[in-house]
C-alpha cells in the first residue's frame, strides 16, 4: 500500500538535514513527487518506478522549475529498495500470515501493502506533525501546477493526461488524519484493493463499476475493518524493525540527492 506520510517524512528530514526551505514550492513538488511515483501502483502511469533520472533530464532541459519533482521520484526509488530489502523481504510472508490469521486470506503482494501500512501507522503515531507538513506542501501546490505535473508526467510517460490528473487531485485531496484513527486507518487500509481497481484505467465498464460497488457494499456491512484493525495491532508488536531500515534509506537518500544536485547543478534554496 503507498505510505505517503513515510516519503513525506523522509522529504522533511533531508530539507532540514541541507537546511533547505520547507515553505517553499521546491519541497512541495520534491514532496509530491516522492508521493506520486507510486501512481504506477493503481495502473494510472506506466513505469514510473525507477525512471526518475531520466525522467530529471527531461525536467531539467524542458521546465526546470519542475525538476524537484523528479528529484522526490528519486528518493522515493532510494526509500523503496532500501525498505524492500532490510523490512518488507525479510517480513513479507510473516506478515502474510498474520492476515490469513485474521482476515481468512492474503492476495497477491498483499503482504508487502500491509508492512507499508503498518509502518505508515506507527510513524504517524509518532510523529504527527507530518500531517502539517503535508497539508501545508499540499497548499503550496495550486491546480494550475497540478496541471503541469499531468501534463509533464504524461508527455515522458504517457497515459490519458485527464485520467493522470484526477488521480493527482485524488492524492493532493487524501486526508492523512486519517492514519491518527485506528478505526479509519483500517477502513482506509480495507478500501485500499478497491481503490486501486476504481483508477485503474482497463476498468471502466459499467459492468466493472457494478462489480466494484458489490465489492465495496460487501467490504462495509462484513467486519473488515475490525479484523484489519486487530491484525494491524499485531503486526506493530511483531515488526519493529523498521526503524533501521528506514534510518539506512534515508542515507542512500542523502548521498543520491547530493549526487544528483551536483551533477544537475540544481540549487532548492
């Protein structure tokens, strides 16, 4: 499952770290960007991941004031591979089991959404002035920049720049608080799966929104979120590891963010 709060985070350490500004539209874009990448995950963008250097070349030659928001690509590719392999590996198939135990069934990479969120849960717990942060970056970013980042992501990645943008407006409109509620942080965990379906673009038939409404309907009158909230109770007790990793990843972040500033000559100041 994205965990936008742990990039944002991430984001917010490295600006203080080089005592750059946070107010300004450089970090909202660098954060936004770190969100964005996984876009890729409810089908919206292809082939995001990993792409986000080159992705810095076009910005930087086409629309420089854009280039923050590849670099934010970059850090979220540094954050992803770090996590993968010192938590999200290593705990994936016991995470997995912890979902069978209380939900009766794991899906497909279903372990790896579920480490994300249980993470997620336990930095925001711990820091909840992330939530400022966020909102804060969120209103630095008109919708006339809303537009541009569609327009640019879909101009070197392709996709229906409509479809790109309303996905934008979906992640620039998603309420973090609700990480902060244990109730609505399962909920939101459980809705994630159709969530993910509702954007996907091969799924827009009217015979698929029947589907998903069914789906939808089901998850609300079964016990779900409950069953989600006391699996994720568990999974905090269990997985405290991630604290390490996450300490690695932001190093890997500092050193390719140094990398790329010099080699780019980009200054956020």
């Amino acid at each position: 499952m994205p965990a936008p709060a742990l990039h944002i985070h991430s984001c917010k350490k490295l600006f203080e770290r080089y005592k750059l500004n946070k107010e300004s539209r450089a970090f909202a874009l660098f954060a936004i960007g770190s969100v964005l990448t996984d876009l890729e995950e409810f089908g919206v963008v292809k082939g995001l991941h990993w792409k986000a250097e080159a992705f810095l070349k076009y910005l930087v030659k086409t629309d420089p004031k854009y280039a923050p928001l590849a670099l934010g690509m970059a850090m979220h590719e540094e954050m992803d591979k770090t996590l993968d392999k010192h938590y999200v590996t290593p705990n994936t198939s016991h995470a997995e089991e912890i979902l069978k135990l209380y939900n009766g069934q794991s899906f497909p990479e279903e372990g790896h959404y579920f480490l994300d969120h249980v993470m997620t849960c336990q930095l925001v717990e711990k820091q909840p002035d992330i939530i400022t942060v966020t909102e804060r970056a969120k209103k630095r970013l008109r919708d006339k920049h809303v537009h541009k980042i569609a327009y640019h992501l879909t101009t070197f990645f392709g996709g229906n720049q409509q479809e790109v943008l309303e996905a934008l407006q979906h992640f620039k409109n998603f309420d973090l608080t609700q990480y902060l509620n244990q109730e609505k942080a399962a909920n939101m965990y459980g809705q994630f799966s159709i969530l993910r379906e509702a954007l996907n673009p091969h799924k827009r038939s009217i015979f698929d929104k029947m589907k998903l409404a069914w789906k939808y309907f089901k998850f609300l009158v079964s016990n779900k979120s409950y069953l989600i909230k006391e699996a994720t109770q568990h999974a905090k007790q269990k997985f405290k590891n991630h604290t390490k990793a996450y300490t690695l990843a932001r190093k890997a972040m500092n050193k390719r963010f140094t990398k790329l500033c010099t080699l780019h000559n980009l200054s956020l100041k």
